[in-house]
C-alpha cells in the first residue's frame, strides 16, 4: 500500500516499569462470586505475546512487561505516540542495552505493554527506564483517504500481508469480532490512548463466534464500529480492525482488551480469516 512513511516523525518518549496496582483486595465476578488474584502492571513473566489471552487466572492481566511515565502530561505521550511495532529500549538496569517491541497500550491503567524475551524479563526489575522510538501516529494510506490509522509502526504494517483490488483492502485477522460485543472503554474520544474490551460475559457465545482462541498479539475486526475519531463509534457496515493487548477479564462489561490500528466507514476494510494474523508472526 502507498503510504506518507517517509513524513511520518519517529519521536523518543520514555517510560519505566511500572508496579502493580491492587484497588480492592477482591473483583467480583458477573454472579458477585469475590475472587483475589493479580490484574495489572509489573513484569508478567509466565503470559507474553503470542499466549492465549484466556490463559491466566486473574483480571486484566498485562503481557511481558507494563509500562508508564510517572508524570501524567509525559503519559499522555509516552501512550499516544508509541505504537505497536515500535523498538523499545531499556536504558538502565541490569538488562541495559536490551531491545523490545510495543504490543499494545491499555487505557483506563495507561500502560505501554512491550515485549522483552523471557531471558530479558528476569534481569529486569520494577522502575527500569526503557526509551520507545514513536514511530507511527500521522500515518496515511494515501490511495484510501477514509481509512484512518493509529497505534501501528509503519514497518510493521509492511510486513502484513494486505491485499489490494476493486478499491478495497483485505486484512488479515484471526476473528471477527460481532459489534455488540465492544464494551468497557467505548465512548473514547481518543484512539490513540489506550483499548476497549471484548465483553467475554456469555462464554457459550464466544465460544459461538470463535473468539475462545484469542491471543495476545492477534489482529481482529470489530465489526460494525467505526473508531476513526474515538472508541465505540458503531456504524453498520464499518470494520474497525484492532491488536489484542491484555488478558480476559471476569467483571460485567470487560474482556480481552483491544487497541485500533485501523478505521474504516465506507466498508472499505474487508477482513480475511487467517492462522497467520498476530503480531509475532511478523516482527
């Protein structure tokens, strides 16, 4: 696809490793069972990219390694401007030197989630500086002016294997998602700010329509949602094409969450089912 990637700014935003948060000593799932485990931040180190997003027992729960800046004007960029795909970089601590890749971001906590290989992940520890090559936000399918993209390193969009004809793009994903399915984080008025959640409630209908397989790193449509000016913009016919960034979750209204890569009104977005459609299989 023709695109600006030549005029889009690489920026340097930096984070740190951030520590769990624990709000309430219990969650409470959809039948008002309390249950106690973790949910999120820190360095997750037995859940990463490429696992299933329903395999651990908790709520929320990051991959790799969670990431935030302490002052929260500097999160706000350190969010908005790293991308998925993005370089990451620690900058001190044991593992300096290290390299990782941006997975995702979850608002409401406002975290980077990146990932570091698990050799990486034991050397390091809670408040490690890493450094994000921004690389991303303002980019443009120049032959597809309605389709908005966000949250996505160019590079890593070249090597996804989108097909072109008949005015269309054909986007490969492991699911698509049913519109009535989006639920906490909709009403976002900025995409770039962090993910909404697949409602995972009904287990007999995700089992239904095939998203019990989900992974982390999986690119899935929504359907019917158009997110090119902020989260939960449901319009019949749009596909909104998203990553999986965290963990299923067991309280009303929440799920595997999802950052957007890509918007789309005009059903110009057409999504293709494929094994081959997560992060891992192309960085």
């Amino acid at each position: 696809m023709k695109t600006n990637k030549a005029s889009v700014v690489k920026i340097s935003v930096s984070g740190e490793v951030a520590h769990p948060l624990r709000r309430s000593p219990f969650r409470l799932e959809v039948d008002g069972t309390p249950r106690l485990f973790p949910g999120t931040g820190g360095i997750t180190y037995n859940f990463a990219l490429g696992d299933s997003a329903f395999k651990m027992v908790g709520d929320h729960v990051e991959p790799d390694v969670s990431t935030k800046n302490s002052e929260a004007e500097k999160n706000s960029a350190y969010v908005g401007y790293s991308c998925i795909g993005n370089s990451a970089t620690l900058i001190s601590g044991d593992a300096k030197g290290e390299k990782g890749i941006v997975i995702g971001k979850h608002g409401g906590i406002n975290h980077v989630l990146i990932h570091f290989k698990e050799d990486v992940k034991e050397k390091m520890v809670i408040g490690d500086k890493i450094q994000v090559v921004g690389f991303g936000q303002g980019l443009v399918l120049e032959d597809y002016p309605s389709i908005r993209v966000y949250n996505i390193d160019p590079e890593l969009l070249d090597r996804i294997p989108v097909e072109e004809g008949d005015g269309k793009i054909h986007f490969p994903v492991r699911a698509i998602v049913p519109g009535y399915l989006l639920g906490s984080g909709s009403g976002s008025g900025d995409p770039s700010g962090g993910d909404y959640d697949i409602i995972t409630n009904d287990r007999a209908l995700i089992k239904k329509v095939g998203l019990d397989r989900l992974r982390i790193g999986d690119f899935v449509a929504l359907e019917n949602h158009n997110d090119s000016f902020g989260l939960g913009g449901y319009m019949e016919g749009s596909v909104t094409i998203g990553v999986v960034v965290h963990g299923d979750c067991i309280i009303t209204g929440h799920g595997p969450g999802v950052t957007v890569v890509m918007a789309d009104g005009k059903g110009i977005i057409i999504p293709e089912i494929s094994e081959k459609s997560n992060v891992i299989d192309f960085i």
